[in-house]
C-alpha cells in the first residue's frame, strides 16, 4: 500500500485525535497521564485543522491516518480565534478553574483558557507555528521532513516569513529531528518547560515579482 501525504478532510478528525493522543507526551501515548481523551486533542490537533483546514497535512497509509502535521500561519490570530471560535464549543463541558491546576489534565484546561499564551514578542519574526506527530512504526523514514516541506512550501507560497515550534525540551528525540532540518533556537524569557525552535523562510525566486 503507498504511503501519501494528503489535505486534511473533516472525516479525518476521529485519526486526527486518536494519533494525537498515541503520541502527545513527547512521543509516547498521552492518555495514561491525562485521562480524558480529548484534553490534548483539543489543544493540540483539533483548533489547527478546523481553522486553517489549508495547512494541516495527513500521513495516510492506506486510508489509515499514521501522523499528521498541523499548523497556523499566523499566531496572533490563531490565539485570537482560538478564543472568538474554538473555545466557545468546550467552555462549557471545560470551566475556567479559578484556582491551580492540581494535576496534568487541570493545566491542559489551564491552557484551554489561555490562547494568548502563545503570543511572545520573541517570537514576532517567526509567525507561523505548528504540530507535527506521527505514530511509533513511521518515524525515521523521512516522512517528519516531508511533512514540514509540505507546510514551508505552502507558507513561502503564501508569503509567511518565518516558522517556529514549541517543543517540551524534555523531548531530546524531537530537538534532534529541528536540528537536522536547520531550526534554531529561539531565546525566549522564561520559557517554562519548552525550548522554542523556529526557521526564517525566504520567498523562492518565483515568488518574487
Ligand atoms: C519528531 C518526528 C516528527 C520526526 O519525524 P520523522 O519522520 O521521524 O523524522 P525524519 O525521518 O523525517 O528525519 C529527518 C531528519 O531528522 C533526523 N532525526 C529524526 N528523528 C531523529 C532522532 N530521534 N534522533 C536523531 N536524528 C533524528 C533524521 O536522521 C533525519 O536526518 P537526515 O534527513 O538529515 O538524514 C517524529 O519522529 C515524531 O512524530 N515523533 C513523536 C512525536 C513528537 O515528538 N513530535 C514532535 C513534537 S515537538
């Protein structure tokens, strides 16, 4: 069976998510940490592919979902549409806590209603971002760096100027892969438990007038 990349489909969302949680705790299967299902999709996967359909890519094995990659090209209004059009649909099955979050599932709802945490000022030349996760038996064949190809060639074609990644630095397999694909760091203050890679993105010659 050949192994494609493809446009994201609404019917996909159901992989979408499963993938997602196979994979959200830095490769590993979230759920035994987290619980319920949804949390990391819903942060993660789900905002991306309905709001920017465009750029969210699948990795299909035969009409089954192996990875995706998921992407905004542009922070600032994703945050804000996160907040206008995303969270209105789960506010209500996920409240504000309104105290610290006591264990991993209650800071996934923290971040739920904090969007706005994604706009850093150190990452203003870097507009874009992305999600990318594919399942244990295809990583290392080329399909992370194909799948990031796919996403920089449609951002150079839609004049985007720069790329970054958020990534939970315990996450030693995944600085790797942006290191072979030329990402750098990015200083940002207090950055918590992530390290922030990003790539500039200079327009093709054909792109250019
Ligand atoms: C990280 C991930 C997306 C990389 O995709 P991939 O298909 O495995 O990577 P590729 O096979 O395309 O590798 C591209 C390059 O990175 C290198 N690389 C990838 N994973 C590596 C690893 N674990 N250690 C060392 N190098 C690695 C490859 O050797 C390759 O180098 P080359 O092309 O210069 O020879 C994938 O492994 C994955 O989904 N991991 C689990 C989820 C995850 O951690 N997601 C990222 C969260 S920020």
């Amino acid at each position: 069976m050949t192994i494609t990349i493809r446009g994201y489909r609404p019917t996909d969302q159901e992989d979408l998510y499963e993938v997602c949680n196979r994979t959200a705790d830095a490769g590993e299967d979230a759920r035994p940490r987290i619980g319920d299902p949804l949390l990391m999709p819903i942060l993660f996967a789900g905002p991306y592919a309905a709001l920017e359909p465009e750029l969210a890519y699948v990795l299909d094995d035969g009409g089954s979902t192996a990875g995706y990659l998921v992407a905004t090209a542009d922070t600032v209004q994703f945050a804000h549409r996160f907040r206008a059009e995303w969270l209105p649909g789960l506010a209500g099955r996920y409240p504000p806590l309104g105290r610290p979050a006591r264990t991993p599932a209650e800071e996934l709802v923290g971040l739920l209603h904090d969007p706005q945490r994604m706009v850093l000022p150190a990452l203003d030349r870097y507009p874009a971002h992305f999600h990318i996760d594919l399942l244990p038996d295809y990583r290392g064949r080329g399909y992370g760096r194909a799948l990031v190809g796919h996403l920089t060639a449609d951002l150079r074609t839609a004049g985007v100027t720069g790329v970054h990644v958020g990534m939970v630095t315990a996450n030693t397999a995944a600085r790797q892969f942006y290191d072979r694909l030329g990402f750098h760091v990015i200083p940002v203050p207090d950055p918590g438990p992530l390290t922030y890679l990003g790539t500039r993105l200079q327009p093709r010659e054909e792109d250019t007038p």
